[in-house]
C-alpha cells in the first residue's frame, strides 16, 4: 500500500486525495491529525533527498507518496494521478500559499 501524507487545508493533497477515493492501494495520512503522523512525515522530509528541492523553496513537500519499499516521491504521475497546479499557489512554509 502507497502512504500518502498530506493535509486536508493543502489543495494540491485534496486534489489527489478526489483522484484516489475507494483506490485500495492508497492510505492517506493526514499530518495535521495526529502527531506522530507529522513526525512520521518530519522523518522523511528531514532525511530523503528527495524533499531538497522543497526546502529550498519553502515547501512543505506535500503531498508526498511513500512506497512500500520505503522509497519516495513528490510526483502525483508516478503513480498514474494528476498534478493540481493553479497559478501562482503553493503550500509554503512562510505562509505564501495554500
């Protein structure tokens, strides 16, 4: 099963979240939730490459997709879904978008 964390407040994970409804090889985790949720998700986005490029920007690098075999990815197409993208949004740290 693909975990993937996001936020119910972040439109680009709601947008994901509609394409998966009743897709069993998908769990969302809602970060905000629960805390060891977050801290699972802090694990990851501290110590996975992948999340580089977000913190340089200041994204939170959500929604993100762990694979079963502990690999990552911030992309929807890897696993067949489609990218939000609205012009000039983005879920940042400093507050600027979402």
């Amino acid at each position: 099963m693909i975990k993937i964390f996001g936020m119910k407040t972040c439109p680009y994970c709601t947008y994901v979240h509609e394409q998966i409804k009743d897709d069993k090889r998908f769990r969302v985790i809602d970060i905000g939730e629960d805390v060891s949720y977050m801290h699972e998700f802090l694990a990851l986005r501290d110590n996975d490459p992948v999340f580089n490029h977000s913190k340089e920007i200041g994204d939170i690098g959500i929604p993100c997709f762990l694979r079963e075999d502990g690999s990552v990815s911030l992309k929807p197409e890897d696993f067949g879904l489609k990218e939000y993208s609205p012009e000039g949004a983005s879920c940042s740290i400093d507050g600027s978008g979402c």
